[in-house]
C-alpha cells in the first residue's frame, strides 16, 4: 500500500497504520494484487482525498461508499472521474441539482478536483475496489480508518458542513455533533434514489449561506472547463 498523506493529517492518523486492521488490510491488498487482480484506484490514490484537502482548510466533508469500479473512473475522490470519463449516473444528478439550485450549466467533465481543492472533503467510506466488482473490499478495514478521519474533523473542527446522501452515510455519519457541524442529509443522488428527495434538497446553496453565515469562503460549485489531472 503507498502511504500518500498530506502533512496537515499525519499528526491525528499516523498512529492508525501501525494498528492492526491496518496491517491486515495491507496484508490483504498485497495478496489480492499477487493474484493478479486489478485493483482501483491505483495505490498512490488511495488517499487522494486526504492529500488534496488539507485538513485545516476543510469546510465540507461528503461522504460516499466505495470507488467507482470501472476502468479509468476512480481516482480516489468519491463521486469524481477522471477526465474523459463519462459521469456515472449518480455523478449526473449531482450536476442536475447544482444546476437547480443555483443555476450552474452542468459541467462537460466529472472531475471533482476544484471541489476539493476548495475545502471539499471527498471521502468515500472503503478506499479501494477490485476491477468490474463492487463492494468487493468492503469489510476490510477500511471503514475503521475513514471513521477516525470523521472523528477526527468532528473532534477538532468547529462549522464544518457534512452532506449525508444515503442510508449508508448517515450511518457513518452518525458520531457528528450536530452543535458543532452543520448535518444535511438527503436520499442518495443514484437514479433508483435521488427522485426521492436529493432532488430539490438546496444541498449546495444552505451550504453556503452556512459558510457565509460563519464568515468563511464559500464554495464554487462551478467545474472549471480545463482541470489540472
């Protein structure tokens, strides 16, 4: 497993990679990749999310399940492609409620590294998935590692805004102390879903009227044309 940590994290999650279920979790990485099977993202992305927002800077934390599990797709940010990737459906209503809620023409691309960039935690729950299979690397250990990352934003942030979509999130999200943090929760953006209500949830604007209430930046949920890869 390639350690790829952003500085501003190491001091609160260090201490988790010697642990056990880590050293497990990297004993099962290894034997999958020795069996030859294709794994997403590649290794050096795995913590792409922690090493693009630093922790001081996050304002935002979403949380999403696993990595998109077709080629080219994942790139350690949930809910992003790379680019040339078509967005997946899920990705696309995300857009169509941006679009709705504050008039931004979707996007022609899906990668989401401007969010990030920002103070847009994209966290996904499992931080690894083997090629055309999904959930594959669930109950692994990865969700003990992504539930400290929470914790330790809970913990040590005050004002952050967390955009639960999903019974799943919620449930992960469960430990946030909603004195401290805003909590918007939602129905998944998946099109088995997002009819339910992520559509019209104004996610994207009470965010900011959040931030702006707390004197931070605000948000620009508006893609760039050309994104840096």
């Amino acid at each position: 497993m390639s350690i790829k940590l952003n500085e501003s994290w190491r001091q609160y999650l260090e201490k988790e990679f010697s642990k056990d279920y880590m050293v497990s979790l990297r004993n099962f990485l290894k034997e999958e990749k020795g069996k030859g099977k294709t794994i997403y993202p590649q290794g050096s992305e795995f913590f792409n999310a922690l090493d693009t927002t630093n922790f001081d800077l996050v304002k935002v934390v979403i949380i999403g399940q696993d990595p998109y599990h077709g080629p080219g797709q994942a790139h350690g940010l949930c809910f992003s492609v790379r680019h040339g990737i078509k967005p997946p459906p899920s990705l696309v209503n995300i857009f169509k409620e941006i679009e709705s809620d504050l008039n931004l023409k979707q996007p022609a691309h899906g990668c989401l590294t401007s969010w990030a960039k920002q103070g847009v935690l994209l966290l996904n729950s499992v931080l690894s998935v083997e090629r055309n299979l999904a959930a594959s690397h669930q109950g692994k250990g990865w969700e003990t590692f992504t539930d400290k990352v929470i914790d330790v934003i809970n913990q040590n942030r005050d004002g952050v805004v967390f955009l639960l979509w999903g019974s799943y999130a919620q449930k992960k999200g469960k430990i946030i102390d909603q004195n401290r943090h805003l909590v918007l929760e939602s129905p998944h953006p998946s099109p088995l879903s997002a009819h339910r209500g992520f559509m019209g949830n104004k996610h994207f604007s009470k965010t900011n009227d959040y931030l702006k209430e707390k004197g931070e930046t605000i948000i620009n949920w508006k893609l760039p044309e050309v994104e840096e890869f």
